[in-house]
C-alpha cells in the first residue's frame, strides 16, 4: 500500500466550524465533504487561474472550478476588471440601471436563438420559472422532465422526483413525469398517455453523451405536434458547448432556455431566454394574464451583469470555446492512455465531450463503485490534483495537464493493485464517498 497521505488538520477544523453552523457543512451538496474521502476535504482559501489553495497551505490543480461555473479561471482579469469599474457607482437601484439593457443586448447577441432574456441569480430559479410559463401558456398542470439528466431545480416540481423528497406533498410529485434521453418513442408514449396534460419538455441538450442524430430536431417536432413547450437547460452546455450553446451548435430553437454556470464566471447571474410571446407573459405589453415570472431584488446587481458580459466578450474574442475543447482533448487522450498503460483502462473511463469530461470508477465487474472513487480520490488528491470531475477551465497550461496526467497515472498503479487484491478497502483509510442523493444522512 502508498502509504503517501495527505494532512489536513486546518480544513478538518473548518470542516467541523461549517457543519456546526451550516446544514451540511456547504451551501451546495455537491460541495460536502462526504463528496470526498473521508479526512481529505479542503476548505479552500483562495484560487487564481486554474489554481486554489487550501487553508493549510497546499495548492492544487482544480477541476469542475466552482460547479462549473468558473470556466475562465479564478479572478479572470478581464472580469475582475468589468466588476470592479461598476463597485464604486452602485449596485442595486429603485429603478433598472442602463447595465440590464446592456447585458439583455450583449446575451442575445451571443445566443441569436432567442428573442427576449431576464436575469436572475441561480438556476433554479431560472428553471422555475421557465415551467411556470409554459404551465400558464398551455394552461396545463404537468411537467416532463428527462430522467437521465441529474438536476435541474431546488423547487418542488423536481425534488420530488430524487431520493430527497422529504417535505415534499406527493400531490405535487405526481404532476412531474419522466421521459429517457436519446427515445423519441418512449416520449411519443408518454406524451400520448398524458394527452394535453403535459405543459413542457425539460431537458439538458446534451451531457455526457452527443444527442442521437435527429433527436433534438424530433423532440421539436413532437413539441410542437402535441402542443407543449420545450425547454433546454443549458446551465452547463451553455457556452461549454459554442458561444451560443447547445441550441446554437446543433441548430435545435427551444421555446424558452435557461442559462447559468459559465455566464457568470463565479458571479452570481442566471438567465431565462426565450421566445417573445411566451416571454411577454411576463411583461407588460400583452393582454393575457400575468405570469409572475422572475422578480428577485438582486436578480441584475450591477457587477454580476457586467461580470457576464466581460465573460461572453471574452468567450466570443478569445474563442474560449475551442480552447475549451483542445484542453479537454489533450485531458483524455493523457488520461486514457495512463489508464491503459496501468491496466486500468477497462475501470477508469473518460466521458463526455471534452468541454465537459467527467469519470467513472468501476470495480472487478466494471459496475460503478463508490469505493474505487474514493481509493481514486485520495491519490489524486495526494498529488495535488482537485478533481471531482476533469471539467477543464480556460486557465489550464500544458503543464498542469501533463501534472495531472503523471497523477493520475500513479493514482491507476494503486487502483490496479486494488483490482488484483479484489478489494479497495485497505486503500480508502475510511467511508467511502456518498452519492448526492440518498435518502438518509
């Protein structure tokens, strides 16, 4: 066994503070530290570039920076700049500043694909209501969601869906139904069972996996034949995917997306875009009833708005995209072949597109095991590398890929050794790491 380890008294100290006062010790349950081997979760003090460094001193490459929201790199100057212009003239305002405007008009110049655009400061609430409207559009009480895509709200219409739906009235989970990715017939089922019930499709456009060829364009054509609203969560595929998104990229107009992550590089701002009628709902220049649709008191802060549209002039001038995708390349092809070399490549698979990797541990049946993540986890960690996923930032160099690379090479040596003895447990010093979505604590 490497008995190499790593200490971490200051941030096992922290961690301790945080669970005292905060439910959960994060304020994201993909941040806890049951996410982590056990004794092995930083708190983090600061970060820089591709780059952060833990309250006791150690700095690590950094992978999935910020949920992947941080896709630029940590303290990105040309958005530190952008923000720091708008500190010292106010914020937040009685009366919308010039900024919204400038921001609406710098989105929907980068993602032509939509008509009108609000801001807000999270997904879900972007989410949210994007299905409120398109229930009050079709006057129609159900929501189908993809069952293959993990989150897309904090709100009820979908948590009642996952393994924590406690506190949830199952009145209301009974009005969200699923659909499978990539099955244009199971949906055409579902679709028909419910017939004029169900108000949107909401999908992320693509994951892990490239959409099935004529999958986006039949979901539009469904859409539209069964008179419902489709929606493209693209949190995540939202500039990962090209500057104007996934709808951009495959050529697919939704009816109303939703966008976050990236758009803010760190900074708290999410959008709802969409088409002009069903947007107006909304506003004010229509004759219907009024949707209350997205009012939140800082929902456009004026240097969260400024941060996004430094991060979409950055992405279009800077063609962020396609560096994006030639780090994530250059990621897997290294990864790949150290797994390979280790005799792992069988256990330790690279996914999604390369904008977007994440991994998968699989044990002697090559199931997905949380075990073997761990014993993963805690070698990468060993050396330096912070990875939940290998979702890569602008802000990585050759040489923190080729660090990584080395890293995870030693990593599959002792995930092999694990293999042959058929067992990772001497290998994990503690509790494996937890799903997100479990039923109990």
């Amino acid at each position: 066994m490497d008995t190499e380890e790593l200490s971490l008294p200051r941030s096992r100290r922290a961690n301790e503070r945080l669970h005292a006062l905060i439910p959960g010790g994060a304020h994201t349950y993909a941040k806890g530290d049951d996410q982590y081997p056990e004794n092995l979760a930083p708190v983090i003090s600061h970060g820089r570039g591709a780059h952060v460094w833990d309250v006791d001193g150690n700095r690590y490459i950094e992978y999935g920076s910020g949920l992947r929201s941080v896709s630029l790199g940590h303290a990105h100057p040309r958005v530190i700049e952008a923000v720091r212009r708008e500190l010292d003239r106010g914020s937040n305002f009685v009366r919308p500043s010039i900024v919204e405007v400038e921001a609406a008009e710098r989105f929907l110049g980068t993602v032509p694909t939509a008509e009108m655009v609000k801001f807000a400061k999270n997904g879900s609430d972007a989410t949210t209501a994007a299905v409120r409207l398109a229930r009050a559009a079709t006057g129609r009480p159900r929501v189908a969601v993809c069952a293959d895509h993990p989150f897309f709200s904090v709100d009820d219409w979908f948590i009642g869906t996952t393994p924590m739906s406690a506190g949830i009235p199952a009145a209301t989970n009974e009005l969200t139904v699923a659909f499978p990715y990539g099955d244009l017939a199971a949906t055409e089922e579902l679709l028909t069972r419910y017939r004029d019930e169900v108000a949107c499709l909401i999908l992320e456009p693509a994951t892990h996996t490239e959409p099935p060829p004529g999958y986006l364009a039949g979901l539009r054509e469904m859409a539209d034949r069964h008179g419902c609203v489709l929606i493209f969560d693209e949190m995540i595929t939202g500039f990962r995917w090209s500057e104007a998104g996934a709808q951009g990229l495959y050529g697919v107009v939704p009816d109303l997306s939703t966008f976050g992550k990236a758009l803010g590089n760190g900074f708290a701002v999410a959008a709802l875009a969409g088409r002009r009628d069903l947007m107006e709902r909304g506003g004010l220049r229509h004759s219907g009833d009024r949707v209350f649709l997205l009012s939140t008191t800082h929902g456009a802060e004026t240097h969260s708005l400024a941060a996004a549209m430094a991060v979409l002039t950055t992405y279009v001038e800077e063609g962020v995209t396609a560096r994006l995708h030639a780090l994530g390349e250059r990621l897997a092809a290294g990864v790949r072949d150290a797994a390979a070399g280790m005799g792992v490549g069988d256990h330790l698979v690279v996914r999604g597109r390369a904008s977007n990797l994440v991994f998968a541990t699989l044990d002697e049946n090559r199931q997905p095991s949380q075990r073997y993540r761990t014993l993963f986890l805690r070698r990468l960690l060993a050396g330096g590398v912070l990875a939940p996923s290998f979702v890569v930032s602008s802000a990585l160099d050759d040489a923190d890929i080729d660090h990584t690379v080395e890293v995870v090479a030693q990593a599959c040596a002792v995930y092999r050794k694990a293999l042959d003895a058929g067992d990772p447990t001497p290998w994990l010093a503690g509790r494996p790491v937890k799903p997100v979505f479990r039923r109990l604590a």
